[in-house]
C-alpha cells in the first residue's frame, strides 16, 4: 500500500533526516552541542542503519547516541512506509519502554511528523502505538518488550535489540546461555524479509554480541579512540575509523571529538578502570592474552568445607565429572568450579586458622575479610566477604563476629591505611567478643596489582587454595554489584594499573594467603608421612603395653618395662 502523502526526497537519505531530526532537538534544548548537525560518526552509523545488511550489530562506544539515532532511523522507515511494524527489546522492559516513549514523542511533537500522529480508535499507549496512516493489523507500528517478558505471538518487519545484553542478565555462563536461547525467539517474530538490528556494548569480556556471527550477522564497531591493536576487532571495525587509522591517525587519539575530547575519556577511563573502559568505550572484548588474565577459577578446588576439619589429602582434577554447577559461575571463556577428584577418609583439624582484614578507605569501598585455615599445605578459604564503612561499631563488631564463628587463632590488618588506626579501634571489641591475637600485617610496598597476582597465582596454579563451596554463593548473594563480588576481581585483575574498579575482597584474600607463603614449603606428602609414622608409632606403643607390658625406645632399639 502506498503512503497517502509525498515526503521531499532528499528524506529518502536517512542522513538528512536526522538532521532534521537533530535540529529540533538542538533549538528544544535536549541536546546541547555548539551546533545541531550530529557527529561524523554518528551520520556513519545512520549510513549503516540504512544500508547495512539484514541482520547487524551496531557496537558503539556507551554515550554516541546510538538509541537515539535509531529511534529516529524508527521514525524514518514509518514515514516512508506507514505500514510497517517495529519490536523495540532490551534488557529491561523499563528501557525497550523509554526507546518507544521516546519515539512516541517525536511524532507527537515535531511538525514534519504530524501526518503519522495516531487517529482514534488506533493503539495510542506508551508501549504500543500504531501511526494515523497504517492499515489494520494485529501488530502495532511499534512495540516494547523486555528480553524476558512475552515475545511469543508479536510479529514485526524489523526487530529493534536495543542494549539487550546487562551485567544482570550476562554475568555467569548459565545466563549468557538463557539470553542466547531468548535471542533465538527473534527468528520466530520477524516477518519474511525482515531485519534484526542490535545495538550494544559489551558487558562481559564473553558477551553474547560475540557470538552473533555464527548465526550469520554482520558487526560493526566504532570505539572511542583510535585503537592500539586492530586485530583484537577481528576485522569489525567500521571503515571510517579504518579511514582515519590510514591517514595518520594518532592511536589512542579520540575518533569523535565532537562527543567527546581527550580529557573527558581520560576522566571516564579513571573511572571505569582500564577493563571496565575496554569493554564499554573501546568495544574490546578479546582474551587474546592468555596471561593477560592469570587467575583461574579452574585452578581452585571447591568443596563444602568444614569450620574445623579437612581431609588429610586432596586430589585437584578438571574433569567433566568435577565440574561444580550449583553455583554461579562469573569467571572468563568457560572458566569452571572444579571439586576434587579424590579426598582421602581420614579428616584431621585444621593446625592453625587466621583472618585477615583490609579496612576501607573511602567512597564505595568495602572493609573486607578473608578467613583462611592450614592443614599439611593446603591453604582453605573457609570465609571470605565485605562491609560498607570502616571505624563504625557495627563493622567492628561483625568481623569479631566472624573471628568467632571460626574460631581464628589470629587476626591481621593491612597497615596502609590510617596508620594502624583501624586496629586500634577493633582490639577492644575483639577482646570483649573473641579474644585473640590481633596484629598489624606486612606493609605492602609493591603495586596492588602485581602483589596480588604474584602472591596467589603460584597457589592457584599448584592447586593448594581449596574454597568452601557455600562462600561462592554468600558471595555472589552479598556483593552490591558484581564488581564487588571477590571471583569476579580475581577473574579479571590484571598487572595493569587500575585494571579493577573494585578490589577490596580480593586484596583481603590476598593477605590471608600471603600469611602462610612461609608455610607453603612444607610439602604435604612429608607432612602426611610424618602423621602416618606419628600414628603408627603410638598404635605400636599400644600393643606393647597391652601385649607384653613393655614398649619400644625408637632411639636405643632395645626393649625395657614400663614404670609400675
């Protein structure tokens, strides 16, 4: 059917239209550039909405404008064919509703856009709308839905994935694999010869936008500045930046200056932390590295652990039959929980058990713990968490609490922070709730980052750190955000500064491993010898004493009676 009014065609380049588009925007107000025209990559971006191929993903850096380019590309395809219908889907349906408030909006409001403004008796909410000129359908001109909510039963010409990938939704693989057979949905919706367009930045460094080329779509990317290495982008970086790259661009140069300058990403940078900004701003999402991220949660064993007793002996495997599923795992390209492949039956107590404490600074930093517990050279993580604040009672007199529960032989502090002042204030609430050693630690003179990785990445590959299974989910449960989360710190710390915007359970962790470094060098197998000799000397002395009233002297080999 054709459309019931003539559009001029210089709109049928959607690049003009969006000027259009742009400048009503500038003169309300809502954009507050020097001037109305959009970015140069913002009109690339336009080029690839029209012209690109059926099934394409549009990954740009977080702040382009992205959504907002295409709810206008939305606006556009209606006014040049009112009869079309759109599926708006993000990751909430709070935000695939603000594409389509925002969309409803435009027509409302903007003069060029009246002609498809809803009649009555036509779909008029904000979260389906049909415009004046589309014919009768079961579908509407234009519809929000979360990911997870009802895709069954809508059918649309082009499908809208608007940011359908969150940390909420992509963080452990068993929620990538969901949203990936959510994804799927999308064939059974869209109508013959339509198009699926997604727009995103990546969330994880296996996010799900990765594997789209196996289901046959093409991905571009436009990161904020000009790359360092091109190979990571696997060929996906968009010609114009490509461009730029050939005509002496500077790497590590802004690709937008018109959104934003240099100063304004090295701010952002600063706080995202250098992975956060790879992945939001850079769109770099490659493991290429294997070192770049050393610790593995396959290196640890995982195992529900007791307060008081371990096996003598354990055996570390990573095998299908040892994989941990009833805990969430947040680690890197299928990193797993493996639980031991073998643990003797002989249990015996733990020789020593201690906790460490890194006291918080300020801002969103935690004041975290680690409680850590030895037994013949294997290091057991039995507790592990955080607290907002610092010197506040309640703080202090949770972790006397914890010291209690696990019944620690010593409590150490970091020292770095407030000059031994922390432990100060905690040595009176431990002693009225647990008395025990409290001392300060080691100062730590070495970056964070290298510290850390070199403390626990010789444990971890030597297979000796065991992890109570139970901590994985407190952990999980307990951290405000997954950055908080400590086996989300140790999957992605790198020896880069500032590669972690939050380290505080990790670096507690840390602590308490560092403790028993001078510990490490009793091999278990000696230690376990020496238990096996220890028990069967006193079985011997027993059948002495009770066979022939005698016992054996180890040192003179000789036999002689027992005292009466």
């Amino acid at each position: 059917m054709a459309r019931p009014y003539n559009i001029p065609p210089e709109l049928e380049d959607f690049r003009n239209f969006l000027y259009l588009v742009w400048l009503y925007l500038w003169e309300a107000g809502a954009i507050t550039a020097a001037k109305p025209d959009p970015t140069e990559i913002q009109y690339d971006i336009a080029e690839y909405l029209q012209n690109g191929p059926r099934r394409k993903v549009i990954q740009a850096f977080r702040g382009v404008g992205k959504s907002w380019i295409t709810a206008a590309y939305v606006i556009w395809r209606l006014l040049l064919n009112p009869h079309l219908s759109f599926l708006v889907v993000s990751a909430s349906k709070d935000r695939s509703d603000q594409f389509t408030i925002f969309t409803k909006r435009l027509i409302a409001e903007m003069p060029l856009l009246s002609v498809l403004k809803p009649k009555q008796g036509q779909r008029d909410s904000n979260i389906a709308f049909d415009v004046g000129p589309a014919g009768i359908s079961h579908s509407p001109s234009v519809k929000s839905v979360g990911i997870t909510g009802q895709l069954t039963g809508s059918r649309a010409d082009e499908i809208i994935a608007d940011d359908i990938e969150s940390l909420n939704n992509s963080l452990t693989q068993l929620m990538r694999d969901q949203l990936s057979e959510r994804i799927k949905e999308f064939d059974a919706i869209l109508k013959p010869g339509g198009k699926v367009t997604f727009l995103g930045t990546p969330q994880t460094e296996m996010s799900i936008y990765n594997t789209l080329a196996n289901r046959g779509y093409e991905t571009r990317v436009w990161p904020s500045r000009i790359p360092k290495r091109v190979d990571v982008y696997q060929g996906r970086l968009a010609p114009l930046i490509v461009n730029q790259m050939e005509h002496g661009a500077v790497p590590w140069a802004p690709t937008d200056v018109g959104r934003f300058s240099d100063e304004d990403l090295l701010e952002r940078e600063a706080s995202y932390g250098r992975s956060g900004f790879a992945l939001q701003f850079m769109l770099d999402t490659s493991l290429s590295d294997k070192d770049r991220y050393p610790l593995k949660l396959s290196d640890l064993i995982v195992m529900p652990l007791d307060t008081r007793m371990a096996p003598i002996k354990l055996v570390w495997s990573a095998g299908r039959d040892q994989i941990v599923n009833e805990v969430p795992v947040v680690g890197l390209n299928n990193d797993r929980y493996y639980s031991p492949m073998w643990t003797a039956k002989d249990m015996e107590e733990y020789t020593w058990a201690m906790m460490f404490i890194d006291p918080s600074g300020r801002g969103s930093d935690e004041t975290s713990y680690a409680v850590t517990k030895m037994l013949h050279g294997w290091i057991y993580l039995v507790d592990a968490g955080g607290f907002k604040g610092g010197y506040e009672q309640d703080t202090l007199q949770a972790l006397a609490m914890v010291a209690q529960k696990h019944k620690v032989n010593m409590v150490q502090a970091e020292p770095n922070f407030g000059d031994g002042m922390f432990l100060e204030l905690f040595k009176p609430v431990l002693r009225r709730i647990y008395p025990c050693t409290a001392e300060e630690g080691d100062r730590a003179t070495q970056q964070k980052e290298r510290r850390i990785i070199d403390t626990l990445e010789p444990v971890m590959n030597q297979h000796r750190l065991v992890v109570d299974q139970g901590l994985i989910r407190s952990d999980f449960d307990s951290a405000p955000d997954p950055g908080y989360s400590l086996f989300y710190q140790m999957t992605r710390i790198t020896k880069e500064r500032g590669s972690l915007r939050h380290d505080d359970r990790l670096d507690a962790v840390e602590g308490a491993v560092r403790y028993w470094t001078e510990q490490m060098g009793v091999h278990a197998e000696d230690a376990i010898e020496e238990r096996t000799t220890r028990l069967l000397d006193e079985e011997l002395e027993k059948f002495m004493e009770n066979v022939v009233g005698g016992t054996i002297d180890p040192y003179k080999d000789i036999w002689f009676d027992l005292p009466s």
